[in-house]
C-alpha cells in the first residue's frame, strides 16, 4: 500500500464520519431529502466560489458554497409556508433551479474554468492526494484531508456540546422549545452543519454521492438500534467500514472510488433491511405470521369459553363452522395443545384450567384495554410461541 | 442561429418537436405525481434508472436507445418499488426511503459507468448523456416513441379517468367502493416511471425530476379542477420544451436540459406570484384591501355609535370628535363619502340614511354584546 492510497482511505473515511454525524439527525428528524437538496444547490455558489478564488479547497469558497446551501434550506421553507404547494414540491422545485444555474455557469465559462461537470458530480478522491498543502515549504499532506479533518473536528465538538439540546430537540420539539431551547437555532445549526459538510465532501465524492454517505449509514443504523448514541457509532462505524472497503472494491474493478462505496452502502443497507434482528423485512414477516397465528388461537379460546354443546367443540367444527383450513386448524390445535390451554378427548376439545384463565384474563383485556399489551400476557402463558 | 433557421432547420425541428411532446407528457403525469405528494419520487426514479441504463449496455453490448430505455425501465420500477417496500415494512419514513435509493442506486449506477469506461472494447461514449441530457442527439425515431407513449397513456388516462380521480382525492372510499386500487396505483406509478425514463435522454438524470414537477406545480396555481390542471401543465411542460430548445440553439456551449428546467422554474415564479385566485401578489393585495375595507367599517361603526344618541340621524357632527378613534383619516372619510354612506360639508359629517341602515347592520352582525 504506498502513501498515497493510504491517504485515500483516511480522507474516504473521514469524510465518511463527517457526513454520518448531521445524517443521523437528518434522519430522525425526517428531512434526509433536504440533504439531497443541499448538495444540488450548493453547485452555484461553489461555481461563484471558484470563479473568485480559483481553488476547490479555500475556506472562502467552503463557506460561500455552504450558504447557498442554507439558502436552500430558507426558500424550500419559504415555499412550504405560503401553502402553494405541498411540502415536498417546494424541495423538487429548489434545487434543479439552482443546479441548473450552476451547470450553466459551469458550462459557459468552461474556457476558463478547472472545474467540470464530472468532477461535480463524481468527485475526485483518487486525486486527491496530489494537491499538497505546504506551509512555509513543508509538506503537511493532502489539502482536502487538512479541509475534511478540520469540518469532523468542528462536527464532533458541536455533537457534544449540544448533545442533549439537540437530542431533545428532535425527539420531542414541544418538549425543548418550554424548556427554552431554540428548536429554530438548533435547526439552522444543524442545517448549516450539514451544508459545510456537504461542501466539504464534495470535493471527494461529489454531489450526488455526498447524499448516500450521509443517508445511507444513518437510515442502516436506525434499524439496528434504538439508542441514539449507539445509532451514531454504529453509523459511524458502518460509513467507515464501506469507504476503506470500497476503496478496494475500487482498486479491484478500476472503477470510480465513490461509486464503490455507495455500492457497499448500498450492499451492506439490504442485508440490514432483509436480515436486520426485530426490524428486517424476514423477521417482520415472521412475526406477522406469528401474530396472525396467535391471534386465531385467542378467537378459538374464546369460542370455546362461549359455547358448551358438544357439537361447537368438535375438531371438525373448526373446518366447518370458523371456515379455517386444515393445515391452520391444526396449527392452532396443536399450539394451544402444546400450551396446555386445552385438552382432546376423543374429537371434543376442552378448556383446561390454565386455559379458562388465560381466556378469561385475555377477555377482561380486550373488554376494558387496562393492561398495557397482551405480549406481557402471551408471555406469561405461553412456553410455545406461534 | 436565425429565427429563420429555427422553422426550417430539419434537426432543430425534430429535437424542439421531442422536448415539446416530452414537455407535455411530464406535465400531464407530473400533475398527478404533485397531487400524490410523490413530487419527490420523480428525483429517486431517474437516479434510479442509471444502474439500468449501464447494465443493458454490458448486458447486450449495444447501444440501442430502446434497449438501453427498457433497462433504464426495469431499474426505476425496481427502485421504486422497493421505496414502497421499505417505508411500508420498515420504520424508515418516505423521506429516507427516496434519499436512500436515490443515492444508492445512482452510485452503483456511477460504479458501472466507470466499470465500462475501462472496458476493452469500451464504446461508451454517449452514456454519459444520460447524466444531463443531450436533445440534440434525439432524432425522428426518439420523437415518434415519444409521441406514441404520450398517446398510450393519454388513452389509459382518459378510459380510468374516473378510477384515478378517486384515487388521487380519496383512496379510502375509492377502495370500499371495490375498485383495485392497488392496480390503479401501480398502473399510475409506471406510467410516471415511463415518461421519466424518456426523458432522460434529453433533459438527464438529474433535471428529470423538475420536468415532472415544475409544470403540474405551475399549473395548480391557476385551477381547481383536475382536467384543467393537467391540460395546463401539459401545456406548460410543451413551451419550456420548446423555449428551452430555442434558447439553447442560439447560444453556445448551453446544454438544453439546464436551461429548459429554468423556464419551466420561470413559470413556476410566475404562476406563484401572478395566479389570481392563489398568487402571491394578489392575495397580499386582497389581504391589503380587507384591511382597509375593515378600517372603514369600525369608522363607519364609531359614527353609528354617535349618531345613534341623536334623534336626527344626519344631525352633523364634527369631524373633531373622531380623533379619539384612530381608524379614519381623511382619505377613509372621502371613501366613505364616495360611497354615499356619510355627507362632509366644512369640518362637520353627518351620516346618511343609507350609511345608517349599512352600520346599522354592521352592528347587528357584530353581536348584541356590544350594545
């Protein structure tokens, strides 16, 4: 490994951590598409930006590119408030307005301009290692990892200093804004955050990228954990994770260095989702199945504790009279049998003592809804589940 | 390039008479994406659609625009659906859902481009238009699938234009009244795909999405009614097509999709400031108007009030006594006057029988808790 790819992963995964950090709130808080908005309509102020200084990394341009980005944010709010269009129009209709001004600057001044669409959109990782930052003629290494190191820093000292304001101020507005926290501040805080990050990011992985590292790691994380902190390490920790090993993948197929990490994102978020313990579609799906098999057992309870005469109890009855198949009648049969909450004797089914109880106890939940779930009931009678 | 050229030019025909009927095909459907609150799906479909686009080209090794459009196709619908799959199983709300596959699809979709570019026998050139656009590479074939899709789904438009009206205002009913509408919705979500796809040889990946929305959300502005909302918005779509063609053939170095998504953006801005019934302008005017025709009205109220210790009704007064009340000046007066509601004769008024009776019921409508 020489030092210049070495170089490229440290970068890859700080601007990984850098965009992870504003995503997780961006997700929680239901805006990860203003991210999207973001990182399109910055494009006009980092052309601006670029025509004034001629260097993708001074600090003026980060910052002139990242107020156009809380521009965005404060048109896309203005639209939402005259009430013209719905909310999520208003986003749609920003940002391809201001990145198509900035294609077209772009485009008409491509002479005299070092800055190309491709680059926008694509970013240039594998060059990045080639523009030094020297002061006083010593080399201190690559510029965009001196840019992207100093925007983490900031992020992660921000994190913590407002931690529980902006915790707060997420899970319960309400909540923050009478304990006298400025939701509005925290809010445009976070906002400008996410713009100085995208700008900053961009560089490396460009536009549309910039929005996967941001989303991508937070929204996997979200159906890993419900803690907050954790739910920042594990995004963290997943944004990292794929920017060193799509920078291999990268290396491996000769193909483009962001365009591999997304993909990792991307391979790494379906297993999640398919796979994820409690929240991934199979194990959703599982206990679906559960519920409903769970569920036809409680209503065969109680037919049972409704009805006395002999030919309402008969196992036949089950496919004839309740309309359940075979297969779903002996499923419940047996559940209930395993459970001990019913006897067989001959064809007629009985309630036994622990049944009658469950019975009665499920009853007086579904009558009055004092009991906080029935799963603490299911729980406490059941030793197989459904 | 000549205003001249520009009718008898055969390329310059073609390509304005593609961005025209792709212009009015994104209104027509783009109407019904806005009204679903799905503007935002439009963005994650076409960024979905890259990975598409490349694959059909390293599948077949061709580059047949049809082909390439059908993977193009597949990738969105695949997108989209899975959108759907994961704000419906998971807690991940819409939002993210969107940002998700846009940013992901389209980075996969970045990672094969890439992948092609190496190639040996790499003869990419050209997928790149797909990222912005390219109207000028569209040619008479482009434009007659253009023109028959915007004629397919007109007709499925107008033979379930009952069933996607109900559906579009209220799903609920439109359900319990027993039509399928999860067919209704996913006829309506491929036909969004579809006129997306389309366009993405000419306006690109990334603009697509404002030629969906900026036309339906233009017309809105000016209607009520569905039927005149989405013939507005085709119409709207069609001249940014066609303005946006021509302004781009006169300059150089001006890519077409830019700049007919910034006239379609125009009439956005327009249609905000200047729709009468919802406009900016006219509504900050009504607001203005109300708010001086109330003024008038406690004036007019204030008078009553004095009057009405009087046996005489129209026993002049001074206008000296209504400087307690801050609400007249002597324009509101003059109004008044013009409106024969009071007679001003020197530095006295005095109200008239019709501005009486007027106050009168003011005041009654105002609530006896006053008197």
């Amino acid at each position: 490994m020489t030092s210049a790819q070495l170089e490229i992963q440290i970068i890859a995964a700080l601007v990984a951590m850098a965009c992870a950090i504003p995503g997780t709130f961006l997700v929680l808080r239901k805006m990860a598409m203003i991210s999207d908005a973001i990182s399109h309509s910055i494009l006009p102020g980092l052309v601006l930006g670029f025509f004034i200084t001629n260097d993708l990394n001074s600090p003026f341009l980060i910052l002139l590119a990242a107020i156009t980005g809380v521009v965005t944010v404060v048109l896309v709010e203005f639209i939402q408030k005259t009430g013209l269009v719905k909310e999520d129009t208003a986003i749609g209709l920003v940002f391809p307005a201001l990145f198509s001004i900035g294609v077209i600057l772009i485009a008409k001044n491509a002479n005299d301009v070092h800055l190309d669409i491709d680059a926008v959109l694509l970013g240039e990782l594998a060059f990045a290692p080639f523009d030094r930052l020297e002061v006083n003629a010593i080399d201190i290494g690559p510029k965009s990892l001196w840019v992207i190191g100093t925007i983490l820093l900031t992020t992660i000292s921000l994190l913590l200093l407002f931690f529980k304001e902006l915790k707060l101020s997420t899970f319960d507005k309400g909540l923050a804004t009478t304990l006298g926290f400025s939701p509005l501040l925290l809010h445009y805080g976070l906002m400008t955050v996410s713009s100085i990050t995208v700008v900053g990011a961009f560089d490396a992985v460009g536009a549309i990228l910039v929005v996967a590292l941001i989303i991508a790691p937070a929204a996997t994380a979200y159906l890993l954990t419900d803690s907050l902190k954790k739910m920042l390490l594990i995004s963290c920790f997943l944004g990292v994770f794929s920017a060193i090993s799509g920078y291999w993948m990268a290396n491996f197929l000769d193909a483009s260095i962001a365009g591999s990490m997304t993909t990792m994102l991307g391979i790494i978020f379906l297993i999640v989702y398919l796979f994820a313990p409690k929240r991934g579609v199979f194990s959703v799906i599982y206990k679906e199945k559960h519920q409903r098999i769970e569920v036809s057992l409680l209503v065969f309870l109680l037919h049972l504790q409704n009805h006395v005469e002999i030919e309402e109890r008969h196992v036949d009855h089950l496919q004839k009279h309740i309309n359940w198949g075979k297969v779903k009648s002996k499923t419940i049969l047996d559940l209930a049998q395993k459970n001990n909450l019913i006897k067989l004797s001959g064809n007629i089914v009985n309630l036994t003592e622990k049944g009658t109880e469950f019975t009665e106890e499920a009853l007086r939940y579904i009558t009055t809804n004092k009991e906080t779930a029935i799963e603490d009931l299911k729980a406490k009678f059941f030793l197989f589940r459904g | 390039m000549d205003l001249i050229d520009f009718f008898t030019n055969y390329t310059l025909r073609t390509i304005t008479l593609g961005t025209a009927i792709l212009g009015a095909i994104c209104g027509m459907l783009g109407s019904f994406a806005v009204l679903r609150k799905q503007s935002l799906l439009g963005d994650a479909i076409s960024h979905a659609s890259l990975p598409g686009i490349a694959l059909a080209f390293i599948i077949t090794g061709v580059k047949d625009p049809n082909l390439i459009l059908l993977g193009a196709l597949i990738s969105g619908l695949i997108g989209t659906f899975w959108i759907k799959g994961i704000t419906k199983r998971t807690r991940l709300k819409s939002d993210t859902a969107l940002g998700l596959i846009l940013s992901l699809f389209f980075g996969l979709g970045i990672l094969l481009l890439t992948f092609i570019q190496k190639m040996p026998n790499a003869n990419q050139a050209g997928l790149d238009k797909y990222l912005f656009g390219q109207a000028a590479t569209l040619v008479e074939q482009d434009v007659l699938i253009m023109a028959s899709v915007t004629g397919v789904s007109l007709i499925v438009l107008l033979l379930f234009w009952k069933e996607f009206k109900l559906l579009l205002f209220d799903p609920d009913y439109t359900k319990t009244l027993g039509f399928n509408t999860r067919f209704l919705d996913i006829l309506i979500t491929f036909f969004i795909v579809l006129a997306i796809v389309l366009g993405l040889q000419t306006v690109g990946v990334i603009l697509m999405s404002a030629m969906l929305l900026a036309p339906a959300a233009a017309a809105r502005q000016w209607t009520n009614n569905l039927s005149t909302m989405i013939i507005l918005a085709s119409i709207f779509g069609a001249l940014s097509g066609i303005f946006g063609t021509a302004i781009s053939a006169t300059q150089n170095n001006l890519s077409t999709g830019p700049v007919i998504v910034l006239i379609a953006a125009s009439f956005v801005l327009i249609s905000f400031a200047f729709s009468p019934s919802r406009g900016l302008i006219f509504r900050e005017m009504r607001f203005r108007k109300n708010r001086k025709e109330l003024h008038l009205k406690k004036t007019l109220t204030f008078m009553y009030r004095i009057a009405q210790n009087h046996d005489n009704i129209s026993h002049p007064h001074a206008i000296r006594i209504l400087n307690n009340f801050q609400g007249f000046t002597k324009k509101s007066l003059l109004k008044l006057e013009n409106q024969e509601l009071i007679s001003l004769s020197g530095k006295q008024w005095a109200l008239t029988k019709k501005g009486y009776e007027e106050a009168a019921s003011i005041n009654k409508k105002l609530g006896k808790s006053d008197d």
